[in-house]
C-alpha cells in the first residue's frame, strides 16, 4: 500500500467537509466541576485552532515549487480548513456556556511566534503532526471528563478528524526524511524525537487538569506519547512510509 497523493487528501478533505456530526440543537448541560476542570484549556485549544494557516499555506507552497507536487497547497488549504472548523465548534460551545474566548494565550503565542519565523516545511510538519498527537490524547480526555453530550460530540468529531491528520502529516514527514542521506536520517530522527518529547511535556503542564478529569495520569500520558512518538517520527516508521510500507506503519 503506498503512500496517499495529494489528490487523495484534497478529495478525503473535500468529502469530510460534507459531515456534520455535531447536533447543535442540542442545549449544554456542563456541570459546574466539570467547567472548572476543563475551562481554561477549552478556551486555550479554541484559541490554538483559529489560526489562518497563512504561513503554513506560505512554507507549502514553496515546497510545492521545489518538488512538483502542485496539488499539495490545496491540501494543506482544507487540511487548515478542518482545523478552524474545530476552532469555530470549540469557540461557539463556548458562547453557549457564557464564557469569553481568548485573545491571547502564552502558549499559543510561543506556538504563532515560532510558526511565523520558520519557513521550512520539514519544521512545520513536525510541529504539526506533534501537536495533532497531543490533541488526540487531550480531546478524549476531555470528551471522558465531561457528561455534556454536545461537548462529547465535538470532541468525538474533532478525533475523527485527527486520526487522519497525523497520517497526512507523517507522509509528508517521510516525504521528506526519505530524501535525506542515511547519516541525516539519523541525526534528524533523534531531533525529531527530543521535539516531540519536549512538547508533549509542556502541553501536560499546561492541560493536566484536563486530563486527569479525563483518566489520563502522568504515566499513562507519557506511556501513551511515547507509542505515538514511535509511530509518528520514528526512523523506522518513516522509513517504512518512505519506501511505500505503509502497512507496516499503521495508525496510532
């Protein structure tokens, strides 16, 4: 099985629009513990998914011109399509509950800052796909840490979505890393895992209330990252992507 073209992910992207998983006829009944728990990242992760992807679309369609793949612009374009969905779900849930959006955030301002200055889409991928890793633990956690059915069922569609992300993500990631020398292949797998690793313990710094009204403790969180670390970065797994064996990675 190879891996996916452009044109697939434009056409999965296309048809994903199409769904509407999320019943908003439905009336929020967070309970007050639950809202304390869960507020500020809610609020923080609303943030987080409104960017307008500018300088992404930017670093992809340079790639594009030095690789050929002229259709991967338009799917980075709905792939941060998606992504502001989940922002404007997230954002209306909480004009709902009665409570503000944030304007700013450190750590997504840390995240703007480092997006803006970084023109390479290796960088980019990597920070994406690492991100989308952690989501995917924090939304089921905050789906787990809430009986609101309307937030269950946001969260539960923005899972559905990131399951394919991380995977659009990590063939472009070994896209990339394929096109590397053995030694640089190395090297870069070892970057790639000390960022991933980083990362993952500053988003449970930030979001550990949430994830322990989810279920989810330090050990089983790390325990959790390292197997998507293995499955999204590493040398093994992108070079099983990179030769077109994609069966032997499969999703985390």
């Amino acid at each position: 099985m190879k891996t996916h073209s452009s044109r697939y992910w434009i056409d999965h992207f296309t048809r994903n629009a199409e769904f509407r998983r999320v019943d908003w006829n439905l009336v929020p009944t967070i309970a007050t513990g639950e809202r304390r728990a869960i507020l500020r990242s809610l609020q923080a992760w609303q943030l987080g998914e409104t960017s307008d992807g500018a300088h992404l679309l930017l670093a992809a369609t340079r790639y594009a011109e030095t690789t050929g793949d002229t259709e991967y612009p338009d799917a980075v374009r709905l792939f941060i399509r998606e992504e502001q969905k989940h922002g404007d779900h997230l954002g209306r849930y909480l004009d709902l509950i009665g409570e503000p959006r944030l304007s700013r955030n450190w750590g997504d301002t840390v995240f703007r800052w480092v997006r803006y200055h970084n023109a390479s889409m290796e960088l980019w991928t990597l920070a994406v796909i690492t991100v989308e890793s952690t989501a995917q633990v924090f939304y089921r956690a905050m789906r787990d840490a809430t009986g609101c059915p309307l937030l269950r069922q946001i969260c539960a569609d923005i899972l559905i979505d990131e399951a394919a992300h991380v995977v659009f993500q990590r063939e472009r990631l070994s896209s990339i890393f394929r096109q590397k020398s053995p030694l640089a292949q190395r090297f870069a797998s070892h970057a790639y895992s000390i960022f991933f690793s980083s990362v993952v313990m500053v988003v449970w710094a930030a979001h550990r209330r949430v994830f322990e009204a989810g279920g989810v403790s330090l050990p089983h969180y790390v325990r959790k990252m390292r197997v998507k670390r293995r499955a999204v970065v590493g040398r093994k797994v992108l070079i099983a992507f990179s030769r077109g064996d994609t069966a032997r990675a499969s999703a985390p």
